[in-house]
C-alpha cells in the first residue's frame, strides 16, 4: 500500500510532458505563416520594442510571419502546458543575441499542444542564417531552420544600443557596399528610414 501510494504521489508530480519524452520527437513540426519564397526580415531591440512578428518584412513589403508549433511527444500526441520557456528561437549562426528568455514563445502550449511567437524579440545582433525552433535545449529535426534573418540598431550584439553602435552604423550608411545589418527597414538600401529606427532605439537595453 506504501508503494502504492507513492507511485501515485510520483506520478502526480512528473509533468506530463516528461513523461512523454519529449525531446522533441520526430513528429513536433513548427512553420511560419508566410508561405512565399523570399527570406523574413525580423528588426530586433533589448528592450522588445522591435518588430513583432505579425509585421515582419521581406524586401520592401511588410507579411505576417508569426511561427507555430505543434509540439507532439514521442507518440505523436499533443503535449498542452509545456513551459513557454522551453521553447525558443536561435539563429545557426549564432548571430542573433537574445536577452535571458528574450526569445521564448509568447505562451505555454495551448489545448492542441501549439506555442505561437507573434511578439516582439528581445535581443541584438545580426543574422541572415536559418532559426531553428528549440524545445528542451534540442532544435527540432522535422525541418533544418526556418527561413528568417535578423537585424538590429544593437549592432556589435552586446545587447544594449548605445554609442559604440553609431560608428558601425555611420560606415554602412556612408559606405559603398550595402550592409544588410544596418537595412533596419529592409528595403534594400541603408539610408534616412534606418537613421530614424537607429535613433529611436537608442538607450535600448535587455529588461
């Protein structure tokens, strides 16, 4: 009866998810909802102040790239209340530097075991490599990254904007070769649109 009673007590306890193994297993998937060809451009500040999601850029234009994932256990079944902060984003290069928990989903997994990010990162850096969607320190291994890049006024990535980042900024304005990492407005250029994002996230530092 005292073993009993303490399996029980045991299982009580072990979340779920856990349980289930998850790793994650071959089976979680995550997407984003622009479908079309061309690489999602993310602007990026410590502060979170940046874009969201839902107002991400590809060149010139302004799409919706929130990213969902179906996180399924090692059967294939969905796992609802998984941690939010088990779950996050990094870039391959490692490139994108995210504040502590500055790249989580937005929530837990919800009833169907699906997490969304449609809020804003909190982070610096620069990065045109793929995202890998981590769960449990592992990326998922359904797909090899998802196609987005990302920039910020928060250039040497040390993630905090201040006046060490105005010298980079000033050469890729005035320089001959464009630099993707000051393109804050992805456009295509780096001119007086990225001025204005640079000097609105001046001051900008992790929470």
């Amino acid at each position: 009866m005292k073993f009993q009673l303490t399996l029980m007590v045991v299982l009580v306890l072990v979340p779920a998810a856990a349980m289930a193994g998850i790793g994650p297993c071959d089976y979680s998937t995550a997407e984003m909802a622009y479908v079309g060809s061309e690489t999602v451009v993310m602007m990026v500040l410590p502060d979170g102040s940046g874009t969201p999601f839902s107002a991400a850029r590809i060149m010139g234009s302004e799409i919706d790239a929130t990213i969902t994932l179906h996180l399924l256990d090692c059967a294939g079944v969905p796992v609802p209340n998984y941690p939010a902060e088990d779950m996050w984003l990094e870039s391959t290069d490692g490139g994108l530097s995210i504040c502590a928990g500055g790249a989580s989903a937005d929530a837990s997994t919800d009833a169907n075991g699906d997490a969304f990010w449609v809020q804003p990162l909190h982070g610096g850096g620069s990065s045109q490599a793929l995202t890998l969607v981590m769960v449990n320190g592992m990326a998922l291994t359904t797909s090899a990254g998802l196609p987005m890049s990302f920039n910020s006024p928060d250039l040497n990535g040390d993630r905090v904007v201040n006046l060490t980042d105005v010298p980079m900024f000033a050469g890729d304005f005035y320089g001959s070769v464009y630099m993707f990492r000051s393109d804050f407005y992805f456009d295509g250029w780096v001119n007086l649109s990225d001025v204005v994002q640079m000097a609105q996230g001046l001051g900008a530092s992790c929470p």
